[in-house]
C-alpha cells in the first residue's frame, strides 16, 4: 500500500486525530485489527515498543511494524519506549514507522537524536514520563513535530489515568507556543477513553493514544474508534 501523508490524513483538516495502539490489539489476528480500526475511521495507528529495561514489559520490534505497515495506508506512529534508541531509529524507519518517538529519559543528546530522525524521513516526537516536566524539552522546541504527554506510567496497557495529566498537558501548550512551537502536537496516551478525552483536547492535546477503550471496547473496535471520536468532539 502506498502510505497517504500525515496532511493527507487530517494534519491540516482535523482537530483531533485518534491513534489506535495495537498494545491491545488480538495479536493472532493483527492484521484484521489493524484493517477494522482503519476503516471505523482511526488517523494513526500506534505502536508501542517495549525493551524490558527502560519499562518493566517486553513487547514488539521492527518486524511487527513492518507487519502493521503492510496492513494499512495510515501512518504508522511508533513509541520507542527503549534504552539506547538511537541504536534502532534507521530500523523502524525502513520497517515503515511515519512517526518517532523517544523518551526524553533515555536520550543524552536529544538534538542530535531528533536532527537524526529527520535526516532518516520521519517525523520526530519526544515522550515525557509522569514524573518528567515540561520544561525539559524548552531547549530543543524547535526540533519537535509532537510531544507525548504520558498520563500513565509507561510498561503496561489498562492502567488508569493520572489525573494531574491534563494540567500537564496545559502546561505543555502553553510552552510550546511561547518557544514558537504552535505547530507542534501534542499526543496523549494511557489510560484515553470516552470520559478523559474530552478534558485532554481540552487542555491542548491533538492525538489521542487508545488501546483498551478501542480494542477492548465491549461492542468492538469499530464501536470503540467511533466511541472515542465522538466523546473528544462533541459529538461533531
């Protein structure tokens, strides 16, 4: 499949994209997952990478990326939750990821690791933890296409949200647009569903993570895109 651009699938047009994470997605039927979600209308589709080091869960590689790429024309938004990333940007990328992100945590030359992400074609995001604040990315705005906000702990899907998270995420905004950074986004992910996204894009954030509240979803994934649309805008 030919992978539309990010303006293509609603950058320029939508306030608000939704990022389905395959966290919790059937990985024995991944493929189906990821096409159910493309089609009740998703924006992203987001892949959580886990090392066992730097979070306390092992998950997938390049290999399940390039698996996801191959079964969707969206673009594929990939969280490098992982010591060392700079050992394996050039490995995601050519398995298909559009966008990257990296923990601030575990990046000492974040600049550079950001300049290496563009060289490479993506688009470059850095993630905060919980306990990470905002200030620590006022040096390198300027590198940034979107910052993501966690409202959980990183390592594990299904964990409730933190509620001092939307203040977080306000702060955040307001940041960026002091440094010159209004067209950054701002991601949000961990413990997104139908009652905390309203308040999230509320605070400023665009991209919403959700992997329970869409693959879990009582009446299925499609109902659970569809769902979290409706709640994050109004029913618009």
């Amino acid at each position: 499949m030919t992978a539309k651009t990010w303006e293509d699938m609603g950058g320029k047009m939508a306030n608000v994209l939704l990022a389905p994470s395959i966290l919790s997605a059937d990985f024995g039927r991944l493929a189906e997952d990821v096409e159910r979600v493309s089609r009740a209308g998703a924006d992203w589709i987001h892949v959580d990478v886990m090392d066992g080091h730097f979070v306390p869960n092992i998950t997938i590689g390049p290999g399940v990326t390039k698996a996801v790429r191959k079964s969707t024309e969206l673009p594929v938004d990939v969280h490098l939750m992982i010591e060392a990333p700079d050992r394996y940007l050039g490995d995601f990328v050519e398995a298909g990821a559009h966008w990257l992100t990296v923990h601030q945590e575990t990046c000492p030359h974040l600049h550079r690791t950001l300049a290496r992400i563009k060289e490479l074609g993506a688009r470059a995001g850095v993630a905060l933890n919980p306990s990470t604040p905002v200030e620590s990315l006022r040096e390198v705005v300027a590198y940034l296409d979107m910052v993501l906000v966690m409202t959980v702990n990183p390592g594990f899907g299904g964990q409730s949200f933190i509620p001092t998270s939307t203040e977080k995420v306000r702060r955040m905004r307001r940041l960026l647009d002091d440094e010159g950074g209004s067209e950054v986004l701002i991601q949000v992910d961990g413990g997104v569903d139908s009652t905390t996204a309203p308040e999230l894009v509320g605070a400023g954030a665009r991209v919403l993570v959700a992997g329970s509240a869409v693959f879990k979803h009582p009446e299925g994934a499609e109902t659970g895109v569809k769902a979290l649309r409706s709640a994050a805008t109004g029913g618009a």
